[in-house]
C-alpha cells in the first residue's frame, strides 16, 4: 500500500490522478492512498437532489472564493477546504473480500480508529454514513463525511476528515443533505488539544494498514 500525500491539491487535479491511478491499480499496479487537503470548494455527488442543497448564491461563493463541482462520488453535498484532511483509497476492493457495502464500513472503522488515538469516541449512524461524535449540546455532529465510487472493482473517493476546518463554510449547504445535523471538528471537539495534520495522517496510515491487514 502506497501513501502518497499531495498536500493542498485542487479538487479536479486531484480527481485526475485518482483517475489515472485507478487504471493503474486495475491492471495490477500497487493499491495507494492519497492524502490532500482541497482549496475551498462545495461539491455533489451522483444523487440528484445534491445541487438542491446548496443555499448559497453563486454571487456570494465567487465573492469567498468557493468553486462548486459536481462529482461522480456517491453520497449529497459536502464542503472541502484547508484543514480538512481528505483520504482517497485506490484498492481492489475484491482483493480485501469486501462488498462495497463493507467498503464503506470498513472506512467509517478506519475513522473511528484513528480518532481513537485521540481520545475521541467516533460512532455510526445507521441512517447516514460517515462519523459521528457527541458535541457539547449531547447531539451527534459529524465529523468526517463519506462518498464513493467503485469503477470495475477499484475504489475511488473517500472520507474527508475535518481537523482545523473553518466550520463556517458548511452554512452555505445543508451538509450531506440533512437539515439540522451539526457538523464539528478535531479543533471543535478538543481544543487546545487538537493534534496537528501530520499526526492525523500518521494515525489515520496506522488504521488503513492494519484495517486492510485484517
């Protein structure tokens, strides 16, 4: 397993390379994860009620800087930006005898691991994939969004972790299309203790090879 971190990557540019990549890991070439974090942009994924979830005029994203791009990803509406660390998984996911059902389970365990390094207590909700964690309010917010897609049998897309995101960009759409569900952050969550990105990705490299390991 290859990890490969492109840094602060423009959304297209990076899906380009997860393009290439997939053909690549297709044809036998070495599975590889990548890591990025994205300028600040809103996309949307194959459903078709995401564009109907953003709430923001198109006026108001060119004055902030947020591009908006429909995605061939699984799953609504998300928001990617700087502090949010961005993991894509290319694998054959046959090779790990997981469906893409248990694909997307075994992400959202992957997550669940990783913060548990931290001292964070990540859950599921069985109505909504990706991570939760309870906020000061007592209420599930999520923490890390999830979306996929499986192009002959390799994985593409991933999970989008906020640690140091600036929450505030997500008031411009119904996150992952639900009304009402909060969304927060490592920094939200604990503070002062709030690890840095490289220890993130370390913690986060640690529960995807011992995940696929299993």
């Amino acid at each position: 397993m290859l990890f490969i971190d492109l840094y602060n990557t423009p959304y297209h540019d990076a899906w380009a390379q997860q393009e290439q990549a997939v053909e690549e890991v297709r044809t036998g070439g070495p599975e590889r994860v990548f890591f990025v974090e994205h300028p600040p942009v809103i996309t949307y994924g194959r459903r078709p009620q995401g564009a109907k979830n953003l709430t923001a005029r198109a006026e108001a994203l060119q004055k902030i800087g947020v591009g908006v791009i429909h995605s061939d990803r699984g799953g609504d509406i998300t928001f990617h930006g700087p502090g949010q660390l961005v993991m894509y998984p290319i694998i054959r996911i046959a090779d790990h005898k997981l469906s893409v059902g248990g694909y997307v389970h075994k992400l959202e365990d992957m997550v669940i691991a990783a913060l548990d390094q931290f001292g964070v207590i990540g859950v599921k909700d069985p109505a909504a994939p990706g991570v939760w964690v309870r906020n000061a309010q007592d209420q599930l917010a999520k923490i890390c969004a999830l979306g996929v897609r499986i192009r002959r049998g390799v994985s593409m897309h991933g999970i989008a972790l906020n640690v140091t995101t600036d929450l505030g960009y997500f008031d411009l759409i119904v996150p992952c299309g639900l009304p009402g569900r909060p969304v927060t952050s490592l920094r939200q969550y604990l503070g002062e203790n709030c690890p840095p990105m490289s220890e993130v990705k370390q913690a986060l490299c640690q529960s995807v090879n011992d995940a696929m390991a299993d």
